[in-house]
C-alpha cells in the first residue's frame, strides 16, 4: 500500500510539473504516458483540483496559476528576486520623465513599480491592483487604474472594461509580463483573460518592453498574446541562452541582458 502511496504522489507531483511547463494537459496523454487508466488520472486531477492546484477543463486541466503565479509576498522570497530586480533597474533606465507608461500585470513588473515610487513627472497605467497599492503613495505620478473585475489571486483586473480603459490612451512606453517567451509561439500567457488584456496593451503603446527572466525563455504556456514581431525591447537576464538571445535579434528585437 505504502509503494503505492508513493507512487500516486509522484505522479501527482509530475503532473503539476508537467502543467507548469505547459499550462494545459490532456487526460488521453497523461494515461498514455503514466500508463495509467483515464479514470486514475481523472482522480488525480479532481484531487489536485480540489487542492487549489490546477483547474479542471473538459477532458483535462489548465494551470490556475497565472504566468506561475508566485505565491503571496511571504512567500515569495528568494524566487529569481534577484535577476527580476536587476530587470526592473534596466527597465527603468528606459523611463524619462514625462512618458506615459503602461505597468502590466507579473513579477518583473512588480519589481518595476518598486522603483517607479521613487521618480517623478510619469503617467502610469496599470490593470494590476498590487502595482497600483505601490505607486498610490506617490503623488508626483499620476496613476491611473484601469476599471474591471478583479482577479483574485493575481490581482489582475480583467474583462472588457479594463480593455476599453487600455484602448483610451495612447502610451509611450508599456512594460510587460510573460508566462512564455518563444520563437515559434511567441509570447504566451496562463490565462486567457490576462491575454486579452495584454494585447489591449500592445495595440496601444509606441514601444513595447516585454520584462521576462530567462526561466521564460522556450517556454510556451496556455494562451496566445502575441507573435514576436510585436515586441520592441526584451528585457532579461544574464542567463539567458546566447542562441535563444540570436534567435530573439533576428526577429528584430532588441535584447537588452540585465547585469
């Protein structure tokens, strides 16, 4: 029984890996590959679900975690805070005074909002409530939140208003967050409703920054925001696989290696 115990839970524990890496698994495969019956998997996943650790869809499951969604500031700690940082410090190299900026949802940019406390004279855009709860202290920028529902567990604001509030503005700069970054699938995201916010991003900025550390890179995740071509500047960090980073540049994007 104990074997079996063990077996179960290191299955469980591949399945959630397996869902990080590509943020929606199919009940046939995983069968297939755990050479298991589809209602062991179908267990499996009910239990994981029931967890808080995925969602279920028909006929298999999609992360709940948006773009791996870190955990709550506790415990957060640690988790690549270090090359986001350095990030962020690039990013805001890229900021003068007097631009209008879009702050999009995710770590990197949380990082950004950090730093942003502390300049002056900025315009700031964000559908992320947690980004929002930052900048509010400072009120030498004006910030401007867009409308929505909320997302709980994110933060994010989403649906067809905070799209609208987005579609208002024309931005000099947006900053933005990926669950993937590819060659072939472009940047990809956990969540489809996060995704439609993003491309409302894209379409209304002159310069697009994609901030995304190098465990992102040669990801692919649930949901399509945009082909490569659209992104003007990539941000990451000094890990990040020099042939990736060629592959990145002859699409014509910059690439800026944070240091």
């Amino acid at each position: 029984h104990n074997m079996k115990q063990i077996t179960a839970n290191s299955r469980k524990q591949l399945i959630l890996e397996n869902l990080k890496k590509t943020g929606g698994i199919k009940i046939s495969e995983l069968a297939g590959k755990f050479g298991k019956s589809r209602m062991t998997i179908t267990r499996d996943l009910d239990e994981l679900a029931t967890n808080g650790l995925l969602l279920r869809v028909h006929g298999g499951a999609v992360s709940n975690i948006s773009r791996g969604y870190e955990p709550p500031y506790f415990s957060r700690k640690g988790l690549r805070t270090v090359a986001k940082q350095a990030i962020a410090n690039m990013a805001n190299e890229l900021i003068t005074e007097g631009n209008t900026l879009i702050l999009d949802v995710g770590s990197s940019t949380r990082e950004l909002a950090q730093l942003l406390k502390k300049r002056k004279n900025l315009t700031v855009i964000t559908p992320s409530l947690e980004h929002a709860m930052e900048l509010a202290g400072n009120s030498l920028i004006k910030l401007i939140v867009t409308g929505g529902i909320v997302r709980v567990g994110e933060m994010s604001i989403i649906g067809p208003i905070s799209e609208n509030t987005i579609n208002e503005f024309n931005v000099d700069k947006a900053f933005i967050g990926a669950g993937g970054i590819d060659l072939k699938a472009g940047l990809t995201e956990y969540n489809t409703e996060d995704t439609q916010v993003k491309k409302s991003i894209i379409e209304n900025c002159k310069q697009s920054i994609v901030l995304a550390d190098s465990t992102k890179l040669g990801n692919v995740t649930f949901s399509k925001v945009i082909p490569l071509e659209k992104i003007d500047i990539l941000i990451t960090d000094s890990e990040a696989d020099p042939s990736f980073i060629n592959g990145l540049e002859g699409k014509g994007i910059k690439v800026i290696i944070a240091k």
